[in-house]
C-alpha cells in the first residue's frame, strides 16, 4: 500500500512540477503564448537587453532626419522606440511603439518577397540580379554602369524593376495586392500615409529618371511612371516598430506569421530575401552592418531599422535622426547591442549555442 501511495505521491509532484514549468512560461509571455522555440531568445533575456539599449541610447542626438523628402524633415527627431517579436510569439517593446511611421526602403523586402511568391527566385534573379552596386541607394550611374541587370532590389532602380513585376489588371489592383500583402506580413492592417506619399511623389524626379533608364536597357517590366507611383506608394505606408518586428518575425520564421500562424511567404523563397538583405540592406553601409551585427538587415530614411535573427525573431528599431549613408543612428546601435547582448550574430559560433 505504501508502494502506490509514494507512486500516487510522485505522480502528483511531477505533474504540479509540470503545470508550474507551463504557467511561468505562459507568465513570461504578454502575449500569452504558451508554446516556446528551442532557439528564439527567452522573454527575460529579451527584456534585459532591450531596457539596457533603450537605456544607454535614450539620449544620443547624433545624426539628422532626411530633408529631401519634406515630410520626413517634420518628423519629431526625438522619436524612439525598440520591438522585438519572436517566433514563437514572445514580444517586448519600449518607447514610443505606437506612432507610425513610413517604411521607406524597409518595403523593398516585402514587394521582393511578393514577386518571389508570384514568378519564382530563378525569374526575380535573371530580371533583377542580387549584386551590391557599389554607389548609393539612388544612383543613377550604377544603373549605366550595369545594363545588363539592375543591381539588386533593394536599391531603388532594382526596387522599382522589382514593383514592375507585380501582376495586376490595374495600377489600383497592383498597389492593393501589394498593401494587403504588407499587411499579411505584419498581421494587421497597414494604410498608406497620405501626407507622406505626396510629398514623395511631389520630388521624385530621380526614381522617374531611373525608371526611364531602365526602360531604355529593358530592365522594366511595366509602365515606368506606373512602376514608380506604385514604388511610391509602398515607401508611404505606414508602420510603427511593434509591427515591423511581427513582419520580421515572419521572415524568421521561415515566412509563417507567429501571431496568425498564416503562411505568408513561401518558405523556400525565405533564403533569397535574407541573402538580398545581408547584401545591400543598409545601403552602401551593408558590409559593415555585417561585420559588426552579423544578422540580414534593412533600414529605411524614415529612421527604421528591421533586423531578421532567423529561427529567433524581428528586432525593430525606429528614430529618425539618420547618418550620411541615410541609416538611423539610433537604431543601427540599439540592434548592434541587442543582436550581441543574445549572441545572435549568424557568423559566430554563439548563435548556436557553442562557445
């Protein structure tokens, strides 16, 4: 009798072991997730590193918001916030998270992971290549130089070439399949910042001088001043940095959503994005991104910054005082401490866990 009493007994023990293990998990959690990744970063960890960064960065002034598009001159420099979102649906996030701001270049990633979707990687490549330029973001001699292909899509030219692809029987439907894509991949609505994407299209004469280039070498696949409205218009959209880090999520996640668990982006395409962005995703400034922070990366003048820890999570940063290669400050040193702070630098052994 006393045998199945200390049996019963353990029994009980490991099962109110078991329930404890699960309800801290599910604590540590605001959005309550109790499933937990053998790789994403644990909450506390998280938490740790982001106050840190939030903390030691606060009040740093250096660098200047973008002037050549009106707008985003207005825009209150002091703006800070810091997101991360996990894959498996942890989230932590501080400052100002709820303002929205446009997403500027960060869209380039999203539009090729929609034309990935629709033509394959094999199409994308052979129209819109995946080389660093060399020059800046808006260079028009980098698209004489290399008629042959555009560069990469997340330069404008090869962004642009990339929005050209997008099917649609209408610029309307173009642009809405585009928005509702976007949104997908945030896993909310997303809207179009009016006010920014007039001002943007009200002084963009070096996109549609692009455009016209590549129709000259055939390295567009649409209407040009279509192509470039639509490109616009992406760059408007508005995003603020809680949702930025749930569409970096995706991206770590093999393309899948954590929060609607929607399969957003075709898995097999996740690869050439990330590629894309460990290439040209900070600019003429992605080589030393890769150096320092080690993680796929791509940043956008309105002062965002989106980070991909793939297995892990998003980390998003957003203040708009920016430096000469047109990356916020701000942001590039709150990712560079949190991406080391959890040693998710994919060239090292750490990220692994070996150390």
């Amino acid at each position: 009798m006393n045998t199945y009493r200390t049996i019963a007994r353990r029994k009980a023990v490991v099962a109110l072991a078991a329930t404890l293990i699960s309800i801290t998990l599910f604590a540590q959690s605001p959005t309550g997730s109790a499933h937990r990744s053998a790789v994403a970063p644990r909450y506390n960890l998280v938490k740790s590193a982001v106050d840190e960064a939030y903390a030691r960065y606060r009040s740093d002034t250096s660098g200047k918001n973008a002037d050549y598009i009106p707008y985003l001159a207005q825009v209150d420099s002091k703006l800070f916030g810091i997101s991360v979102v996990s894959t498996d649906n942890q989230n932590y996030s501080v400052g100002d998270t709820s303002y929205s701001f446009s997403m500027q270049s960060i869209s380039k990633v999203f539009t090729l992971a929609l034309a990935l979707d629709e033509l394959g990687p094999d199409k994308v490549f052979e129209r819109i290549g995946c080389e660093p330029t060399g020059r800046p973001f808006n260079s028009v001699p980098a698209v004489v130089d290399i008629p042959t292909h555009t560069g990469n899509p997340l330069v404008n030219a090869g962004a642009i070439a990339t929005t050209s692809l997008i099917a649609g029987a209408t610029e309307d439907d173009k642009w809405k399949k585009i928005l509702a894509f976007y949104s997908k991949a945030a896993g909310e609505k997303l809207s179009l910042i009016d006010a920014v994407y007039k001002s943007e299209a009200a002084t963009n004469e070096g996109n549609r001088a692009l455009a016209a280039l590549l129709l000259k070498y055939q390295r567009i696949y649409s209407d040009p001043l279509e192509a470039v409205d639509i490109y616009t218009k992406a760059c408007s959209v508005g995003v603020n940095v809680k949702q930025l880090a749930q569409m970096g999520a995706t991206l770590a996640n093999n393309g899948m959503n954590p929060v609607t668990g929607e399969q957003v982006i075709k898995a097999e395409n996740v690869p050439y994005i990330l590629a894309a962005m460990t290439m040209a995703g900070l600019y003429d400034a992605s080589g030393g991104w890769a150096w320092h922070v080690g993680l796929p990366g791509k940043s956008g003048v309105g002062g965002g910054i989106l980070t991909i820890a793939p297995g892990k999570g998003g980390i998003a940063a957003f203040a708009p005082r920016l430096d000469a290669a047109g990356n916020s400050v701000k942001a590039q040193k709150v990712i560079t401490y949190v991406a080391d702070k959890l040693d998710m630098n994919l060239f090292s052994p750490r990220s692994v866990g070996l150390q």
